[in-house]
C-alpha cells in the first residue's frame, strides 16, 4: 500500500533502569500494574514494572549471565530463541565457550547460531554470502540507536541502501497446542513487508503471533492472548491488535531479569500508553465506539511504501460533499514526487495510501493551479477519509445465456493447454516456457520474494497468503540443495536447460501436472476470460460533468480491440452503464471515474472495495438487463445484538477495577479482531440459499445484508444474536454444518427449489468435460511419439567418462584418480541410502500444523550430506568443478529421481553445456521473460516457413 507521507515525529528518548538479566521465551500472566496510564483519567505515568524472579521450567540462571555479557546482535539472540522453540537445543546448551563465537553484528554473526550450536556441523563461512536479512536487521539497529525516525522512511540513503526505509522484517510466532495448554514456535526471519508501525518502532521491536485456523475459536486461545504479555529473552511485549488470525505485539519499556541496554537503543522504548497516544489517543476520540476505536489499529498495519513528506501548513481538512466518501485530492507536485521516488513510467493521476490517521484515495487537484509539477507537495483530505463475489450467477440472474459463458470458458482453456501442448517446430519449447511462466506467474512471484513489501506500489499486486512467511529452520542458511522453489519453476528450468518432454520423461511428467492445475483451477474456480475487459480503481468525479449512469476511463497504454484490432486509450459505450470520453477529465488515466450526480452513487451498487471490473464485451453486455436494487429487508437489526461501549464510558468502568482487570479489560479492547463474528458462518449461508431458492429469494437477500453487517462488526460492535440461530435449524445452516464435514469441492447437500440448472453446476459439468478430454489428449501425446530412453546420456557422461579415465589410469599405474572416484562413489551411495530410507517413510502430519514434516527433513538431510565434499585421505585430483560434476551424473545414473533430488541445478548446467547454453548469474535468470510481440514474430516466421 503506498503510503503518501510521513508526518510522524519520534518521541523523547526514556531513561533507562536495570534489573537481573534474563534469557526465555514465555507467556506469563505478568501481576504488575500495566501502568494506570492504561486508564483515560491516569496522568502520562512513566512507572516501571518491579523485579520479578522469571516462571521458568528449568533454572537457566547461568545461560542468561553468560548471554547478557556477551551483548550479542539481536538477530543471533532471536535465532537462538528460535532454536529453543523448536527444540534444536536448550538454554542450557548456550555456554560461554559458545557464545563468545557469535559476538559481532548480525551481518557476523547470526548466520553462525545453527553451525556453532552444532559444533560446527553447519556449513563454512566459505559457502556463503553476507544474507540481506542480517544486512538490514544492522541498519535498523544503527537507526534505532540513532533515534531520529529514520527509519520512517524519505530521508535519503542509509548505509548503502537508496532511499531506505525500515520494518522491513517479519518476526512471526504461532500458537501450537501444548496439552492442555499452549507453547509459541518462532518463525524464521523475513524480509516481506513494510508498514508504519514496524517502521516507527523498528522491526526488533514488533513481534506478530499467528492463530491457526484449527485454533481460532478456542476460547483458551483467546485468553490466553488477551490477559498475558510475553517474555522474549527478558524483552516484554505487550499485544496491540488483531487482524486476520494475527496479534500484533510490541517490545515496550520493560524488562524481566536483564540489564537495560543503552547502547542497544533500549532508552527509546515506549510504554504501551506513549504508544496509544503516538498513534490513535483516547481523550480525542471519547465520542467513538471503544470497537471502532479499536479497529484503527489497522491503519499501521497496512502494507506501504513511504514516499513523501507534507509539511503541516500543506496538509488540508475538508468536509464531504455527496458521493465523495473515502476519496481527497492531491496536488500535481506530489505525484510528480511520488512517481520519482517509486520510479513509475509517468505520473500517475491517482495514488491510494496511508497519511498519519487517514487512508482512502487521493486524485488529481481539479484545479489547474494545483496541477503543476513544481513546488511543494499539499494534501487535501476529507472527513470521512479520517480514520484515526458472485459475478457468474450475477451474470446468469440478469439474462446473460449460459452458452456465451460456455464458450467464453472454453475458449479460454483451449488457447492455454494449445501453448503448452504444442511441441513441434524448433521454437516450440520458447512458447511452452512462455506458457508454463505464465499459468505460476513464476516472473511475478519471484520479483514479489525479491522487492518484498513494495510490489503492491510498484504493481506486482499483493502476496499470496502461502507466500507470506516460510516455516524452515535456519540450520545453516538456505545451502544450495537446487531444488526450485515450485512445480512452475522446476519446469522452466528443465525447459531452459534444453531439455524436451517427448525426450525426458521426468519433464512430460511435471509438464502434465502444470497442465493438470491449470485445468483445475478453470473447473475449481470456474475461470472465465474476457479479454474486453480491465480493473482499475474508481473516484468520484472531481469536475461535476458526468451525468447519472455515466462513466468515464482513459488508459496510459493503448487497449487492442480484439474484434477489430485497431488501437484505443478511451472506454465508450455499454458497460452496463455507459463509458463516455470527456475533455475535462483527458488527464486522468488508469482510474474509472464515477458520476456525483443521480439518486445514489455507482459504488454503492457494489460489494465494497476501492476497484472495479469493466467489461465492455458485447456479448456480455448487450445481454445483460440489470436487475432492481435490493433494499436492506425489514427489521433486519433484530437479528443482531449491539454491544457498543464508548470510550468515556469504558473510561468510567476500568478506573473502577484492579490493575490486572484494566490490564485484561484494555487488552480484551485491542484484540476484538480475534472475536468471531460469523461472517463465514452467513456467507455459506447465503451460498446454499442462492442455490437453493435463488439469487434474488428472500432469503438470499436477507443472508447477503446479515453477511455485510458480520464484515463491519468489528467497527460497528454489532454481533449476529444468538436466537436468530433458533433451536430450529432453517436448511441453508443444516446445508454449511453438513459440508463443514466434507471436501471443499463437494455440492451443497441441497436439493433446488428451481427446475432449471444452477449455472455453477452447469459450468463446472462443462469444465469437467472438458478437462478429461484435454488430459486424454495429452496422454495420448506420449503413445504418438518415439519410446522414452531409461537414461539420457548427457547426464550419464561425465560419471562414465571419469570413471573410464581412472580404469584407464589404473592400468598405467597410477590409482589416485580411481581411489578419488571409489570415495566419491560411496559417499554418493551413503546419500542415496540415506535418501531412500527418507522417501520410503510415511508423511507425517502434525496436529498443530506447524512442526515441520519429518519426512521432509530426512530428505533435506539427504541432500545436505550430498551436498558436502566427501572426506578424502589422500591428495584430489579431480578439479572441484569436476568433482561436482561427477557427483552429480552418478547420482542420477544411480536413480533419476534421486539425482534431481539432489543435484538439480548441476544436472541442468551438464544438459545446458552440451547444447550449448550461455553461463549468466542468476540474478538476471530470474527476472527474464519473452515477450508476447517475440513469441507472435517467431510464430510468424514459423508459419512463413511452412507456407
């Protein structure tokens, strides 16, 4: 999320204190005030919480002496802490002798914890390169003790890093059973994204605890997180939120059993009361709901690129005038700022982003004065931006004919399985690369793991949520084992190293499984194209000029018709409403501008958001008849208790209870985002009454409104009563808890009130159709074409040469080459033995979710051991490049799999060298592409070929 500026100021340093020094991990319910400033009547209290001895389940005295002496980098602390949660090793296994090893910035020393805890069983320093992470854990570490908000971002370079930034850096633990009780796991540490907060504290100092889906309603849980505070290696943190199955934490001003560290910036910690008043005060807001309060929390958390800085003369309050909810103006000079600093092609005409307590859109000035490109950058937002999908049946309900849907789905899959299927023609293999990156949106992916929090500003869209964080022990730090990230991947490497699927049966075999998800994800989802269509954000018209049910949309790159093929920048016609071009709004590119004028707004005919989709298909739009609005049903807030508190009243209620209660009572009010509130409950609801009775039944509509009202119930403080459920269960909630109980991609245990098909059936039916005939086709390509061979000879020669050069050599006297090759042979065996043993254990699965595989990690022990140069007792010589070589090719002469298991990327570099391949580093490999106007020439040229 880009975020347009910065006006935060960093607040005085704190004394410091002391008390003992401490190391562990814990959840304690910690009996101390947490400061009456938690109280809105309290003064600004700076009270430190007493000494108090640590709940620990073994006596770790002398490791936390020895720990706080050595004053290691916080990375290595925290990675030492990781490995305890993991059970790699224990306190009391850090020994002075140890520690002494790791002393040095994180750059030197975090990286070691794993190899030096082992005694030395990890890789060598030899083997690696300084990694970003520790890189910018240090020059957090040097803002934090700079202490000048630097890491807010736009003050320029910092430590050889342009433009820097902070909070880069995910620290992520998440709540695994314990018995009867629960224990933290931490994660490793990321690089992913940014947000204000993170940047404001430093990413040390935020510590997020994810809740698994299998845990989020356990009331346990739930207490457990709001009436503690947890002990990281003697730092308190103290939860300030929750978002999305998410508590958010941060270091506050305490210790528990260890010395206050001035150098290390601990004199700049806040209390959890300096925190709240920084970021969203009480006494300013008693006139909110305490929910509502609560939820602005979120508007730190948001992922955002700082760009610019207004001064306060140039920022502007306005109120809302009709139809302006949620979108400002900005002026000429700030675009131009932004578009320098993310380095966009052009200025952009709007930007969506985060300023102290407000957040929405921002557009162009309207008027021209404010519209140059020079001077200083102004911000003008309004009230409401003051913060501090059933497309396919939607479709179907407003006449559009099943059969166009049909065919546009087909289409669809046809031209995507024809590109990956076509393997004929000698630059067949570049269009199948093409497709392949295309389906993994592999290019794209690996660009987000490389820019990490500022894809969404740069345009690469938002992480996947399985991309958001890896599970893995950093035993030694990402060694090279060579195998690819995905299936996507691993198959455009095979590709690139000129490999061919009619040749390599491993290739035909990861090729068929790319073929099968996308075809699946057609069915699944039922993936419909329309090339005649966009998303762009909307903003309400900033000139007044449109008329009511009227558009307007210009875009900064030409639009091919595909009808036609002539070229367009401006949407006109039917889009169900209509795209009109007006001189006005010429320099207003990349948004959908929605009129002010009519009885209501555009938006409000939409589902939410900020973004819409428009489609100007003529065989969707000219059958399409909008349907009448649907109002929000009678008596619709009987089926909902309010439980709204506001802040001066919550005021009132905690000054009267204990500390420990207005601790628990505040941090219950921090933590309402881990409340339930049915919404997933309300939108299968809503899904079984749309099938059963119809998109627009009562009871749909009613579902619908009931599941809107869930989406706000954290700002609103509404919840769904308990008696709307009844004791009589109605069908559509009997339906939900039945599916609850069975595969995802099951139907809905309901019969149709309708005699006529449900569109999803009937398009799923056809996607099913057409999947099996696809999957039949590409068997079939197997039987078309020449026998596989067992093993290709490629792979095969470097083991065979060398092994002939020894026999050779052995026969001239000299056995050094075959005494070389007999250790190297066995230690390959003693890898593929122990690989053997891996693969034929049976994938465990851990009831938290979290441990990782057992059998994976045997594999990945495997590969480490093959991965290490065998111990030789008498002179080497093969050449290191050889030795890796030979390594390699045996490995796969002994088993295929086993070899790509192990040796992946030096198999492809033995293919590739053959055939001729280029060497370039992989840093450019993994940002190149072809071009769809490359592919469209090669096909021509192809056909001009053949004709």
């Amino acid at each position: 999320m880009l975020s347009v500026g910065s006006i935060d100021q960093q607040l005085p340093p704190e004394p410091g204190w002391s008390s003992l020094p401490s190391v562990g991990f814990h959840s304690p319910s910690i009996k101390h005030t947490l400061t009456a400033a938690l109280q809105l009547n309290a003064p600004r209290a700076g009270t430190r919480t007493q000494h108090r001895p640590p709940e620990f389940g073994v006596q770790l005295d002398i490791a936390q002496i020895v720990l706080d002496q050595q004053q290691l980098a916080w990375g290595t602390i925290y990675e030492l802490a990781r490995g305890v949660t993991r059970g790699m090793w224990t306190f009391e296994d850090m020994t002075e002798h140890r520690l002494r090893k790791l002393k040095g910035s994180n750059v030197q020393a975090a990286w070691k914890v794993t190899a030096v805890m082992k005694d030395g069983m990890g890789p060598s320093s030899v083997m690696r390169a300084p990694s970003e992470i520790w890189l910018e854990y240090d020059r957090e570490q040097l803002a934090i003790v700079e202490n000048k908000g630097r890491g807010l971002g736009t003050m320029g370079d910092w430590e050889g890093k342009e433009n820097w930034y902070g909070g880069k850096i995910q620290q992520v633990a998440h709540v695994v059973k314990a018995g009867s009780s629960f224990r933290l796991e931490l994660d490793k540490p990321e690089i992913r994204r940014s947000y204000r907060f993170s940047r404001f504290l430093g990413s040390r100092r935020i510590l997020q605890i994810r809740v698994p889906a299998s845990l989020t309603y356990d009331t346990k849980v739930l207490k457990f997180l709001e009436s503690s505070k947890f002990v990281l290696c003697g730092r308190v943190y103290v939860p300030f939120h929750a978002k999305e199955g998410s508590v958010y934490l941060f270091e506050t001003n305490e210790n528990i059993d260890r010395q206050t560290n001035l150098g290390d910036g601990d004199g700049h910690r806040l209390t959890l009361y300096e925190f709240v008043q920084w970021h969203n005060p009480l006494r300013l807001n008693l006139k909110q709901p305490i929910s509502k309060w609560s939820t602005r929390w979120t508007l730190g958390l948001s992922t955002s690129v700082p760009t610019i800085e207004f001064a306060p003369e140039n920022i502007f309050f306005s109120d809302d005038q009709f139809m302006t909810d949620g979108c400002g103006f900005i002026s000429g000079a700030a675009l131009t700022a932004i578009m320098r600093v993310i380095q966009y092609p052009g200025r952009p005409t709007a930007v969506q982003g985060r300023i102290a307590g407000a957040k929405g859109m921002w557009v162009l000035h309207p008027d021209p004065q404010y519209q140059v490109a020079d001077g200083p950058p102004k911000i003008w937002i309004r009230n409401s931006q003051n913060k501090i999908n059933y497309t396919l049946v939607n479709l179907e309900h407003n006449d559009v004919p099943i059969g166009v849907l049909k065919e546009l789905m087909a289409d669809g899959l046809h031209n995507e399985v024809r590109q990956l299927t076509e393997w004929n023609g000698p630059d067949s293999m570049l269009v199948v690369w093409r497709a392949v990156e295309r389906a993994g949106r592999v290019v794209t992916c690996r660009l987000r793991r490389r820019i990490a929090g500022q894809a969404r500003a740069l345009g690469l869209g938002q992480l996947r949520p399985n991309e958001e964080s890896g599970d893995e022990i950093d035993d030694g730090d990402d060694v090279a084992l060579g195998q690819p990230n995905s299936l996507h991947e691993y198959v455009l490497e095979l590709l690139q190293a000129g490999f061919h699927p009619l040749k390599f049966d491993l290739l035909f075999c990861k090729l068929q499984s790319v073929v099968t998800l996308v075809l699946d994800d057609y069915v699944k989802n039922c993936h419909i194209p329309v090339k005649e269509s966009l998303e762009a954000y909307i903003i309400p018209d900033p000139y007044d000029v449109l008329e009511e049910g009227q558009i307007h949309f210009r875009s900064s790159q030409l639009i091919t018709d595909p009808e036609s093929g002539t070229h367009m920048d401006i949407i006109t016609g039917p889009v169900l409403v209509t795209a009109v071009s007006h001189p006005k709004l010429a320099n207003y590119f990349d948004i959908v501008i929605f009129p002010v004028k009519g009885k209501r707004s555009l938006a409000s005919y939409l589902g939410g958001g900020d973004t819409v989709a428009l489609v100007w298909s003529k065989n969707l739009v000219e059958n399409f008849n909008t349907a009448p609005l649907c109002e929000t049903p009678v008596n619709l807030r009987n089926d909902f208790e309010r439980e709204v508190e506001h802040l001066l009243y919550f005021d009132q209620r905690v000054s009267k209870l204990s500390d420990k209660e207005a601790q628990t009572a505040f941090q219950k009010v921090l933590l309402l985002g881990l409340a339930e509130t049915k919404r997933g409950l309300y939108s299968g609801f809503h899904d079984a009454a749309v099938y059963r009775d119809g998109y627009d039944s009562a009871a749909a509509v009613r579902l619908a409104y009931m599941f809107t009202t869930c989406l706000d119930a954290s700002k609103t403080g509404l919840r769904a009563d308990r008696k709307a459920f009844g004791s009589r269960k109605p069908y559509y909630k009997l339906a939900v808890l039945k599916k609850s109980d069975s595969p995802r991609e099951d139907p809905l245990p309901l019969q149709r009130m309708s005699l006529s098909p449900f569109i999803l059936d009937d398009l799923v039916n056809e996607g099913n159709r057409l999947r099996n005939e696809f999957v039949q086709r590409y068997s079939s390509l197997r039987s078309s074409s020449p026998r596989f061979t067992d093993r290709d000879a490629h792979l095969t020669s470097p083991y065979t040469c060398a092994s002939y050069r020894a026999t050779q050599a052995a026969h001239a006297g000299f056995k050094a080459l075959q005494v070389n090759l007999t250790v190297t042979k066995k230690h390959v065996d003693n890898a593929y033995r122990d690989w053997q043993c891996a693969i034929a254990m049976r994938k465990s699965s851990s009831s938290d979710g979290r441990s990782s595989d057992l059998k994976e990690q045997r594999i990945q022990q495997a590969a480490k051991y093959f991965a290490q140069r065998p111990l030789f007792q008498d002179p080497l010589f093969f050449s290191e490049e050889e030795l890796k070589t030979v390594k390699a090719s045996y490995a796969y002469t002994i088993n295929q799999s086993f070899g790509f298991s192990v040796a992946f990327t030096e198999l492809c570099a033995i293919k590739a060298r053959v055939q001729g391949g280029v060497i370039f580093e992989d840093k450019f490999a993994q940002v190149m592409n072809i071009p769809n106007n490359v592919l469209r020439a090669l096909s021509q040229a192809q056909d001009d070929i053949y004709d």
